[in-house]
C-alpha cells in the first residue's frame, strides 16, 4: 500500500498533467473514426488511447518512424493516421484508405485551447509552503522557459527542464536521476506524477521513485499504482504528510 511517508520531493510532468490540451487530440481522432465505423466501441478508443501512450513513451516504433519519415513532417503524421486506425481496430486496407482524410481532417480541424486547470497552481503553492520541492521535468525536445514564463507556471516550481535539454527522454530512468540531482532528493523521498503511464510510471518506477498516475478518463484502469482524477487530489494525499 502506497504511504506519503518521507516523500519531501513532488516532480510533475506537463502535457496532459499540469496542462491540458482542450478537446484532446483523442478526442477529435476518435470523433471522426466513430463516423467511419471504429469497430470495438469505447473498449477500442482505450486500447487506441493506451497504443498511443506507449507508442510517444520513446517506443521502439517511434524511433524507427522518426527515422524512417523524419520527425513531425507530413510523412510521420500520415503514416501515424495509418498506426492510429490500426490501433483502433480498423483492418489493414481500411487504415490505409481512410489515414489520408483522417490526417487532413485533424490538419484542418484539430485546434485545441491550451488549459492548465484551476486547482494546479493552488496545488503546487500548498506543496511548496508545506516544504516540499516542486520540480517539472517533460518529454518535450525543446526548451519551455518562455512557456512556464508565459503561463505563470514557473511561479510555482523549484526547477524543471525537458527531455531533450539533457538528451535523455522518459521511460528512461537517466532522466529522473537528473530530476533527483536537481531536487538533492533521493529517490525514495520522491515522488512523480503524469499521466502516461508507460513513460512516467514505468520510469519513475525503474528509478526507484513512487509513481502516480493521473488519469481523469480511466483510461488504465487496471493501474498497479496510485490514481488520481485531478491534481488537487494530491493535498489529500500528501496533507498527512506535511513539513509544517
């Protein structure tokens, strides 16, 4: 059973934890996938949700995509359509025939808001006047200070840093160690919280590190780690555990 005890160090992910993209890209893929027919109802758009987790978590396919078709031009986004349906359930030739609308379609149509969610901000002050170090660390290849600077957030964090600052991405457990480094935290006084659960809990976890899962969709329901719908949960958790 998970116990906050000794916990002095929360470390956060950003995209899809601290900061929401409003509707998610999910959401419109499967709107238009839902009009062609996706075969498995919303047991399929899990599947399909989880694929893709794994698939951004420095998979071995998105590796060989990335060098296959370069990274993030036309020609990855369209064969990821292909991977996309594929994953949904869609047979092989279906993938192939509809993967060209459904890339243009999300070209075209998929502008989200970007959202941090109210009770973000207040959580990671609690935290920080209850002692605890408040640290980010992302995916991301490119540096975020204008981003945190922009969205406020840097005002509620000790430290943080991408991915590809450091040239290391998660689920590898390099990146935590630097995150660790940064917090002068050992890993059994850490925690980290995201919401991918094949990069962020499997590599805290290969770390040493306590993971948390966010997950206000169910997408894993069968999470063998502590859940949570929303960040303001964490005052919860962790108020037993406080510093002053």
């Amino acid at each position: 059973m998970f116990s906050p005890n000794g916990i002095n160090t929360i470390i956060f992910d950003l995209d899809g934890t601290l900061r929401h993209s409003v509707p998610t890209g999910h959401d419109v893929f499967w709107e238009y996938a839902a009009g062609l027919g996706a075969p498995n109802g919303e047991g399929g758009r899990r599947k399909a949700v989880q694929w893709a987790n794994r698939y951004w978590a420095d998979s071995e396919d998105l590796l060989i995509d990335m060098k296959t078709f370069g990274k993030g031009n036309q020609e990855f986004w369209a064969n990821y359509a292909v991977r996309q349906l594929t994953a949904l359930g869609f047979p092989p030739d279906q993938a192939e025939k509809y993967a060209p609308d459904l890339h243009t379609h999300m070209s075209e149509n998929y502008n989200p808001q970007d959202v941090i969610p109210d009770d973000v901000p207040v959580t990671l002050d609690w935290l920080r006047e209850h002692d605890f170090t408040v640290g980010l660390v992302t995916n991301r290849s490119d540096p975020i200070d204008e981003y945190v600077e922009k969205t406020g957030l840097v005002n509620h964090l000790d430290f943080y840093f991408t991915a590809g600052e450091i040239g290391t991405w998660k689920p590898k457990p390099e990146i935590f160690y630097y995150a660790l480094g940064m917090a002068n935290a050992k890993p059994e006084q850490a925690a980290y919280v995201g919401d991918n659960y094949y990069a962020d809990i499997i590599g805290a976890r290969a770390a040493n590190i306590q993971p948390i899962l966010i997950d206000p969709e169910d997408i894993f329901p069968e999470a063998d780690c502590p859940t949570i719908r929303k960040i303001g949960e964490l005052q919860g958790i962790f108020g037993n555990n406080s510093q002053t």
